[in-house]
C-alpha cells in the first residue's frame, strides 16, 4: 500500500492552507512554534476532550490526522521545505493522544501535574524522536509530517501509563 498526499486541499486557497497548517501566526511568528502548537494542543485537549472516553479521542484524532495530512502536506509544497517548523498543526493534533486512559490517573496526581506531564513527554519524544519515529519522518508528504507526532504522543501515554502504573504499585 503506497501512501499518497489526498487530493482536495489542491481546491483550498493557498493562504488558508498555510494558516491552517501554521496555526495561523502562531507558527509562524512565534519562537519555539512547536512548543506552542504543543501548548494549543493542551487546551485543545482540555477544552474538548478532558471528560471524553477514549473512543472519542480517537475518532477525533484520526479525523483531524487526516484533515492535518492533507493541510500540512499541502502547506510544505507551498512553502517549498520539507517538515518545516512553522508547520504545527501536527502538533496540536497529536496531543490529545497522549492522555488516553488519563481518567484512570486521576487518583494518583492533581491534573495539573498529569497535563505538564503529557506536555513534557510529548515534547520530549517529538524532539528526540526515539523508537524509530524519527524514520516515520520519511513517509511521503503531510504523513510524514503528521504520523511522526502521532507516534510521539502514544510513547507519551505509554510511559504515562507506565508512571501510573508503577506509582499505583508504590513502585515510585
């Protein structure tokens, strides 16, 4: 199966592609653009998704990946760069998916504590990019984009899960 860029954001006009696909100026103005897109996919996350089951989030997630592949990878063909950094609506799409489960956390740390927790893993794992997501980079167009943040958001909820885990056990 080859994946291939989708073919509708070619009808979207070029200038509300890019603001899509940058957050309007905030990836394109501000410094650190995927912390902030990383920060907007909090509230987003907040907002939308905090009393939310799991089934939920994914359906939205996957929703939003998919619209996200075919703005971001529009956007990189505009902007002539590949993955570059003004692009995060990869980012804010991503986030929700490291708190998948969170429900379950709730008895083990404040919110607060566990929403910085997600914020810090998924910067972490999106930066460093361990695992092998470094190599999702290399899908073709908005997947590559996309999917590798998708990945640094379930090694986030994983060792979420994990941390809980282990502090339930006392462990920590």
């Amino acid at each position: 199966m080859r994946l291939s860029q989708p073919r509708w954001p070619h009808f979207l006009p070029r200038r509300w592609v890019v603001a899509s696909a940058t957050l309007g100026p905030v990836g394109r103005r501000l410094p650190a653009p995927g912390t902030w897109g990383s920060l907007l996919g909090l509230l987003y996350f907040s907002v939308f998704f905090q009393r939310a089951g799991t089934g939920a989030v994914m359906v939205a997630t996957a929703i939003g990946a998919y619209l996200a592949v075919g703005l971001c990878g529009e956007a990189e063909r505009y902007l002539k760069k590949k993955d570059p950094g003004e692009i995060i609506l990869d980012e804010f799409i991503a986030i929700p998916l490291c708190f998948l489960g969170w429900h379950s956390w709730l008895r083990l740390a404040p919110p607060w504590v566990l929403l910085l927790a997600g914020f810090g893993l998924f910067r972490f794992y999106d930066i460093i990019k361990p695992f092998g997501i470094a190599r999702l980079q290399s899908l073709p167009d908005g997947w590559g984009v996309v999917v590798d943040d998708l990945a640094a958001a379930l090694a986030a909820c994983a060792t979420l899960h994990v941390c809980a885990w282990l502090v339930s056990r006392g462990g920590v």
